[in-house]
C-alpha cells in the first residue's frame, strides 16, 4: 500500500486478485486488473507514475493509460545479472518494496539480498540502470531505507 498525500488516495496492490488499485476512501477510482505475478509493493514518484513490483514475475512495472509496462527487470526470470545495463533486461529475483527518490525508483531485490535503483524513469526504452546502487554501501541495506531520506520505517 501506498498513500499519496496530493491526491489523498491509497494505491493498493492485491495479492489475491493480482490487480492494483487506488480508493479514495468512498470507492474504487483506478484499478488495473489482472497484472499477474504477485504484486506487492506500490509507490508513486513526484510526477504521479505508478510503480509496483511483481514478486513471481521478477519485474517493476509502470502503470501507463490504465496498462502496465516493464520498468525493471525480465517477466518470469530471476536472478542477480544486468548490472550497469539496461533495467528491462536486467534479472530481479523477488522484487518486493519499493521507494521512490526524484525519478530514481529503488527496489528491494529480496531474494538477492541487494537493494537496487533505477537512474532514470522519463523513457523506459532507454533506461540506464545502476542495479547495486550509487555505490557499493546500498548492497546488503534495510529493504525500507531510502539512501535520499533516511530510515522511512516499515
């Protein structure tokens, strides 16, 4: 779950129904059905995209028109290779929470014991991607900690 302050809304990803989205405390007002692969965590970035991760797919998406594109990551692949690469091509293994720090999204790579970052949202084809993070101390670091804004809990 995510609560965005601006919009006064909580963007929920469902494990169950494998669907996200958003109630504005009355009802439904976004929903992405059928996204598939566990989602688990969500986050918006301060442009409004949304993110959330798939755990079983091994990928970030960005929800895009009410549709979901790859951020990070290759759907049904895990593992622990792409670093300095391109995100989409890179392998996750349990993608799980999310942070969002200006447009660089962090991802706890769960199963890699590695917190990894993505320098870069504005053109998902040509992501650049530092999957061990700004350097070599954001390996091995507390899934809920956001390196730009100190500890943010769990």
């Amino acid at each position: 779950m995510y609560y965005d302050d601006a919009s006064d809304n909580l963007y929920i990803a469902s494990l169950v129904g494998n669907d996200v989205f958003t109630w504005d405390g009355v009802a439904l007002t976004g929903w992405v059905p059928g996204v598939g692969g566990n989602p688990f965590g969500v986050v918006l970035d301060g442009a409004g995209n949304v993110f959330y991760s798939a755990t079983n797919d091994h990928v970030v998406y960005k929800i895009v028109g009410g549709s979901h594109e790859i951020l990070a990551g290759t759907t049904g692949a895990g593992g622990s290779t792409g670093d300095g690469g391109s995100a989409m091509s890179a392998l996750l293994n349990g993608a799980q929470y999310l942070a969002v720090s200006g447009d660089r999204p962090y991802i706890s790579d769960t199963v890699n014991n590695k917190t990894r970052v993505v320098n870069g949202v504005a053109n998902p084809s040509a992501l650049d991607t530092d999957l061990n993070g700004i350097d070599d101390s954001f390996d091995n670091c507390p899934l809920d900690y956001n390196p730009s804004q100190g500890d943010f809990g769990r």
